[in-house]
C-alpha cells in the first residue's frame, strides 16, 4: 500500500504526501527528531515554517511539478488563490498523519471530515 497523499488546490490541485524521505528532509531542516518531536514542532511552528513543511510535502507528492518551487513562490501562490490558514493547517494534518500510520490517517481523516464544513473530501484527498 502506498503512502496516503491529500489535495490542495492551490493554483491546480497538488498532491501533498509525507512519506519517509519527507520526514527525513523535516527532521534535517528543522533539527528535530522523531515522529513525537515533529508533532510538537508543528503545534508552535511560525507560518513560514509550515510553509517550508508544506513545500517538503508537496515536492514529496509531486516532484516534476514543484520542481522551481520556493518557500516564497509558495506563498505567493497561496495568497494568490485565496488558500486560507484552516484550509492549509487541516490538509497538512491529514497528509502528515498518512505518513505516520494508517491508523493515526483514518482518525485524523474522520475528524477532519466532521470538523471542517469547508472541506470536501473526494475519495482520494481533501480539496478546498
């Protein structure tokens, strides 16, 4: 089974995925280690380092596709489509969560299903 990815429509919807070598990149960049450090991390990280966890994610996902992408061209896109904060956080819970388990994914999938109107899910991800 491969690992669960999420969409996020940005400027076209994008596969977001965490497999291994995301969490290792995540791990690097922020000098973190561990599954349980990366959550904590996540519960106070600045909005540019979730957007550089979001570029990891999205490159892990979709890598011919991200290929020019920065930090910065990220957020340009994101202001640009309206892509709001709840909309990012909640994806990037979900896509993180497939990385980590399967069973931690379909929690956090249900969760995300009852909690968050805004968000549709189609069977293959979450798009906004």
């Amino acid at each position: 089974m491969s690992i669960p990815f999420e969409m996020l429509d940005i400027d076209k919807p994008r596969k977001l995925r965490y497999g291994s070598m995301a969490i290792i990149e995540i791990e690097k960049t922020f000098k973190i280690k561990g599954l349980k450090a990366i959550g904590e991390f996540l519960e106070a990280a600045s909005t540019e380092e979730i957007c550089k966890i979001l570029l990891i994610g999205l490159k892990n996902g979709d890598k011919e596709g991200t290929k020019d992408f920065t930090t910065e061209r990220l957020i340009e896109l994101l202001d640009e489509h309206g892509v709001d904060q709840e909309t990012i956080e909640n994806t990037l819970t979900l896509a993180m969560a497939g990385g980590m388990s399967k069973d931690m994914y379909e929690v956090t999938k249900s969760k995300n299903s009852q909690g968050t109107a805004a968000m549709k899910t189609n069977g293959t991800g979450i798009t906004s």
